[in-house]
C-alpha cells in the first residue's frame, strides 16, 4: 500500500516542456507490503497559471528512493527522512532544471 507521508506545494520555477511551470508538489511517500518498506521523495512541477490552478501534472516529475529494507513504517524514521526532504528534493529540482521557491508555500503541509 502507498501513503503519503508528507505533501506540499509551493511557488517554483520550471521552463516547462512548452508550458512553463509555477509550482511543485513536493511530497514524502512510503510503500509497504509483503514485509518490505519504502520511503521515496518525489517532486512534480506543474503550471499553476492562476490562483485556483492546482491541476498537477506529472510530465516533469522526478522521484529518489531514500529507504528500502525489511520492515515496517517507523515514526522515527519518517521524522529523520522528513528533515533531510528539502535538500534532496533541492537535487531532484536542480537535475530536472527548476527551483522551489520553500518560502513561497501555497498549501498548508499535510501529514498522513
């Protein structure tokens, strides 16, 4: 099953493939199932052209597998992953040749 940890979105920057892009979604995900757990980062430009534009579109979208292993999900270290989010997700935008602007939020950050 996949849960999402973490989601946000915020102001950004992305040329875009022909439409330019004004906002991310930045998120924290972990997958669980047959005794095995993952946590991956993802990061989503999407246009936001106006106020009420929070169509998300997933043609520039990158993710990072920051956990694998046996298990099960840990609050402990979901808090460890969730302090070091921001600067893997900086990497992923920076690979995909945008920027999230993380002063600039548009959403308040939601926690599952």
């Amino acid at each position: 099953m996949d849960f999402c940890v973490y989601e946000q979105y915020f102001e950004a920057r992305h040329p875009g493939n022909g439409r330019p892009r004004h906002a991310a979604r930045a998120a924290l995900t972990v997958s669980t199932g047959e005794g095995q757990v993952r946590y991956e980062a993802v990061l989503s430009f999407f246009p936001h052209d106006t106020v009420e534009d929070f169509g998300i579109s997933y043609d520039i979208c990158a993710s990072r597998i920051l956990y694998e292993a046996k298990g099960r999900r840990s609050k402990k270290r979901e808090a460890a992953l969730l302090e070091g989010l921001q600067e893997t997700l900086d990497d992923l935008a920076a690979e995909m040749g945008g920027e999230v602007f993380w002063e600039k939020p548009l959403i308040p950050a939601r926690f599952g």
